[in-house]
C-alpha cells in the first residue's frame, strides 16, 4: 500500500512538473491563447479569400468570352454600353408619354397618308402630310395648356413649342427601346410620321427638327462630371439582375440582394456631386438593370431552344453515345451474324448454339454482344452436362455484392412477322429524331439538308439571333438613325404585302454584317462542320425588309416565336403528371411523353428551318432573313399540326398573344 501511494505522489509529481514546464506563468498562457486566436484568424482569413476567389471566378465565368455575347458588347466595358441604354422615364416623363400615345392613336396618319389612292396624287399627299404633323402638334400642346394651343392653331409658330415638342417624341421612343415589346402598333405610326417631319421642306415649314437624340446614361453623366461612376467596379453588382435559381438557397438569394443593394448605395454616396445627385446615380444604374433584365428575358427562349435542339438532336452524341446503346436505335441492317450456319450445332455447343450477334454503331465498333443462349438454363442433361447447369444455377443466385443490371440483348425474332413489325418500329424511331429535309419530298421545303446539316442549320440560326437581341439597344439607336436622319428619303412600293416605305439603312446594316461576321467565325471555331451553312444575304431596304423598322420588329418578335414554344412543352410535363386523362390521350397518341416532346420538336427544327414561306428562293430559303420568314411561316401552319390539341390544352392562344 505504501509503494502504491508513493507511485501515485510521484506520478501526480510528474504531471505538474509537465505543465509547468509547459505553461510557466499567465503570460505563457495569454501568449498561447493569443496564437490559437491567430491561427483560427489566418484559417477565417483563409476561407473569405477563397470565397472571394470563388466569387471572382463566378464573375469572370459569367463574363468569358465564351458565354456568346457579341464582340463589341464583350470587348467594351460599361462605358461603352452606356451610349446606347436609354435613361428610365421619370413620373413627369411618364405622363407625357401617355400623351403621345392617346395623340398617336387618334390622329391615324400613316393610314391616311399612305393610302393607295393618295399616292398616286403627290401633291393631295403632301398636303395631309403637313396638315396630319401639324394636328398632332397642336393637340398635344392644346392637352397641356388649352391657351397655349389656340394660340398656336392660330399662328402656326411650332418653333416656340420646339423644346417641349421635342421632349414629348423623345420620351415615346426611349420608352419604346426600353420596352421593344410596347408600343407595338403606335411606334410605327410615330416613327413614320416623324420620318415625314424630318423632309426638308416639312422641316423648313415647321421651323424646327422634330428628332432629338435619345437621352442615354452616358450622356446623362457625361454632362453632370459622372463618368467615373461607369469605370467602378461595384456597377456590376449594382446593376445585375438576381433572378430564381433552383442551384441557390433562399438564404444566398437573399445575400444576393443585399449586395447589389449595398452597391447601389455605395455608388450613389461616392459619386454624387452638386450636379448628380444620388437619385441621378441610382437612376442611371436602374436604366442599366432595366438593359440586363430585357436581355435575360429575350435571351432565355433563345436559350432553352438551344439546349433542347442539343439534348435531341445532337449527330454527335446519336452517332457515339447513349442513344446508341438502347435498341431502338440500332437500325436492322446494323445486326451480323443473326443467324448460325447449318450443321453448326456441334460447334455451337448442341441446340442452344452461341449466339454471335453483335451490334455496331455507325463508325463499325462493336457495341455490345449477345450472351450464349444456354446462359438462360437447360434441363436436358444430354445437351449440358449437370454440372455446367449446375454451375449456371449458382452463377445465377443472388450474391451479397449488388448485381448490376445486364445490358440489353438482341434477340432473334422467331419469324419474319416480327422481325418486320420490329424493324417498322425502329424506323419510325429514326424518322422522329431525323432533322433531314428534303425539297422534293412535298412538304414545302425549299431546302435539302442532312440530318447533320440541319441540325447546325437551325444552331447556327438560333445562335445568330441571340447575336442580334443582345445587340438590340445599339441597333435600335442605329436603325432611328437611319430613318429619321432624312438623308436617304425613301419610296413607297408595292413589296407584295401592300405599300412600304422602301429605304437605304447603311448604318443598320452594316452593323448586322457585322454581327454575322462574327458569328461565322464563332461557328467555324466551334467547328460545327468547319463552315457557316447557308447564305449570308443580308436583306435591308429591299422589297424583303423595306426599311430599318422593319428589321427592328421582325427580331424584336424572336422571343415571341420560341417562348410559347418553350412554355407548351414544359406546361406538357406538369399536366402529364398530374392529369391522368391528359396522360392517357398523350400515351395513346404519341407513345409517351418523351416521343410527344420529341414529335413537336422535330418538327419544328425541320420546318421552321426549311427555307419555306416565299413564292421564290431569293425570298426565303436560307438567307439571313429568310431564316426568321420560315419560322414564321411554320407558326402559321401550327393548327394544323397533330399536336395542336395538347397546344390548347396547355392555354396557348397564339405566338402573338398572351397564355391565358
């Protein structure tokens, strides 16, 4: 007991000669605090820095060049965008734009003015010409002061009224190019009738130019000493437009919105100055958001497009991957050795004989071979020896290891009525995912495409007006520019859709060449078949697009043709599972939910990209143009296309309408 006791003392000795030797004094233990207080301070410096790495590789991913922005939206910084982003209307602003509007509906111009039998006397339409501009002129000063307005019916001084005149038809078409899809039928009547006032013998009797430049951000800062503002950094945070993300939490949304928040006012507080002030800062960084929201929403149908013509379609993935290997699509004549010679039971192991049928895929190589048919068991012993039916017996019982599932075999069809039903089935298969078009097979088309070649047809396509939407706000000040810079007059012809105002627009098309170019190259460096497919025609101020409005409504209406399309099909998933009745009349029509997408799709990819929709090759087939004629061309014709019931039953009323 003594030894015990002594052997305790001196081990509880031990213990707090270590800890003294480790921890001399409080300072020592102050000091040993302190360095694991920095080590968790380097391990948390540690983590923001990777979070701020991530975030800037976030930043620079969504950036990259490869993310299909145009080339001089990617290569310019804020700076330049701002030139062409429109300034947000104000609450004043918005009142004079009602104006317009209720001036515009009312006066009917353009259908009086241009009018078939007004053409043919010059001088019967230049007269309504200046009594037309100088009503809606009156009225809309009479609207805002009656005094004012009588004065000016009686004297006809519009000079005086220019400042405020000016103001009312800047203000309509910022609104327009902020919101391309407004002001659908007034803009043009607006447009045309400002085209008419910019004449120089209409501008001489008004006193006055009608066409003010557009109030843009960059002109708003660049005369108010701000823009410094545009080369900060944080505008990107304080102009991104956060939208629903299923890969995010509601909690990272919500820090999402704080930062951009957080941004905005840091911004405002920075750069606001005795002649910007905070709200002119936050203004201008909302215009900038108003920008990213209509591309983010004109480019998603666009998009979504693209990803379903991969996801179906694709030659490069059909050819070597995963569609292969189901049976379907392997074609009949793809199958070798389907049947043993004769006289080879022997060699084929008695009656079951080894089946050596195997699959290859377009390029030759073996895909997957078919197990022996004596691996299904026999029980006639003079055949299989017990014990190698024994041994398939054991090979077949369940192991503890999970067993995989065997891939799929090739059977052989006992008779030839099966093998042919099998064989119709496989086609009709290949025919669904076909894109091949033909302009002999009746269908209208104009064009005659591989299955490969159509499919980078309409990639090629879709990827071209994706070029163009984001490019929009810059076309847009390009194409007023054009029209209403009185320069080029125009002529009003009969194109084969009535009177148009036919007219030269260098300026918009040269920036569309533009854009094509850039494409091209793009697509040749993507190596979609080494070459852009199709023409590159550009029609602008012809007979096919008369004039550069025109241009402008015709791709303003992309979004219009794919997001119905888009919506249809994904409104298909949601009542297919949750109305059986639906489900029913889908599985019975078109097989399966899968083959209904598939069936709407494909037809889709080959006819709205077949060159169809004129009564001549030069009017449509593949041109730049051309291209959007057969989409349309193909809206046309959707009542009549078997999938149309499920359209309705989705609440489609049409691709110019809205789903009920």
């Amino acid at each position: 007991d003594d030894l015990d006791t002594a052997a305790a003392a001196a081990a509880a000795k031990l213990e707090d000669d270590d800890d003294d030797d480790d921890f001399e004094n409080d300072d020592d233990v102050e000091m040993a605090d302190a360095a694991d207080q920095n080590d968790d301070d380097d391990a948390q410096n540690a983590q923001n820095d990777d979070d701020a790495q991530n975030d800037d590789d976030d930043k620079a991913k969504e950036e990259d060049p490869s993310s299909g922005l145009p080339r001089w939206l990617r290569k310019k910084t804020f700076l330049e965008r701002a030139k062409y982003i429109p300034l947000r209307l104000s609450y004043q602003e918005r009142k004079m734009l009602r104006l317009v509007e209720a001036a515009i509906k009312c006066a009917g111009y353009v259908d009086r003015v241009d009018a078939a039998a007004v053409v043919a006397k010059p001088a019967r339409r230049r007269q309504l010409q200046l009594q037309g501009i100088a009503g809606v002129l009156t009225g809309l000063v009479t609207a805002i002061e009656p005094d004012r307005g009588a004065r000016l019916a009686e004297e006809r001084e519009f000079s005086r009224e220019a400042k405020f005149l000016k103001r009312c038809f800047e203000v309509a078409r910022r609104y327009k190019i902020l919101n391309p899809e407004r002001m659908r039928t007034e803009y043009g009547q607006l447009v045309y009738l400002l085209q008419d006032a910019m004449m120089a013998d209409v501008k001489e009797a008004l006193g006055f130019s009608v066409a003010a430049p557009v109030r843009t951000v960059f002109a708003v800062l660049r005369d108010r000493n701000g823009l410094a503002l545009l080369e900060d950094p944080l505008v990107y945070d304080a102009t991104r437009e956060i939208l629903p993300d299923p890969t995010k939490s509601r909690a990272q949304i919500q820090n999402m919105i704080k930062r951009k928040e957080r941004a905005v006012k840091t911004l405002a507080r920075n750069y606001a100055n005795e002649r910007l002030s905070s709200d002119d800062v936050e203004l201008c960084l909302c215009s900038i958001c108003d920008n990213e929201s209509y591309l983010n929403s004109a480019r998603l149908p666009i998009d979504q497009t693209l990803d379903l013509l991969r996801k179906y379609f694709d030659p490069t993935i059909r050819a070597g991957g995963a569609a292969a290997e189901n049976d379907d699509d392997i074609d009949e004549d793809d199958v070798v050795g389907d049947e043993p010679a004769d006289g080879d039971e022997e060699e084929n192991y008695g009656g079951h004989g080894l089946a050596t049928t195997t699959r290859k895929d377009d390029a030759g190589d073996v895909l997957l071979s078919a197990r022996s048919r004596s691996d299904r068991g026999c029980d006639d012993d003079d055949c299989c020896p017990p014990a190698a039916a024994a041994a398939r017996q054991a090979a077949a019982a369940p192991t503890t290891r999970k067993q995989q599932p065997q891939r799929p075999r090739v059977h052989r069809y006992p008779d030839a009525g099966a093998a042919a039903k099998q064989k119709k089935r496989q086609k009709r298969r290949k025919e669904a995912y076909s894109l091949a078009i033909s302009d002999a097979d009746g269908s209208g088309a104009r064009l005659s495409h591989s299955h490969a070649r159509q499919f980078r047809f309409a990639e090629q396509s879709l990827s071209l007006w994706r070029a163009v939407v984001d490019d929009m706000f810059r076309l847009w000040s390009l194409a007023e520019g054009d029209l209403l810079s009185g320069d080029a007059p125009y002529a009003l012809r009969d194109t084969g859709q009535g009177l148009q105002r036919v007219q030269a627009c260098p300026r918009t098309y040269a920036a569309t060449v533009s854009i094509l170019t850039d494409e091209r190259e793009r697509a040749t460096r993507r190596g979609q078949g080494g070459a852009w497919v199709g023409s590159s025609m550009v029609h602008m101020g012809d007979h096919n697009v008369p004039n550069a409005l025109t241009f402008l409504d015709k791709y303003a209406q992309v979004a219009r043709i794919l997001r119905p399309l888009v919506t249809v099909l994904d409104r298909t998933a949601k009542l297919y599972r949750a109305d059986d009745d639906v489900r029913a009349f889908v599985d019975r029509q078109f097989g399966s939910l899968d083959q209904y997408d598939v069936t709407v799709l494909a037809d889709f990819f080959r006819h709205a990209f077949d060159g169809s929709g004129a009564d001549n090759f030069y009017d449509a087939g593949s041109c730049v143009d051309g291209r959007l004629t057969s989409a349309w061309n193909w809206c046309s014709q959707i009542a009549h296309k078997p999938y149309y019931v499920v359209f309705k039953l989705c609440g489609f009323n049409g691709f110019d309408g809205e789903f009920a």
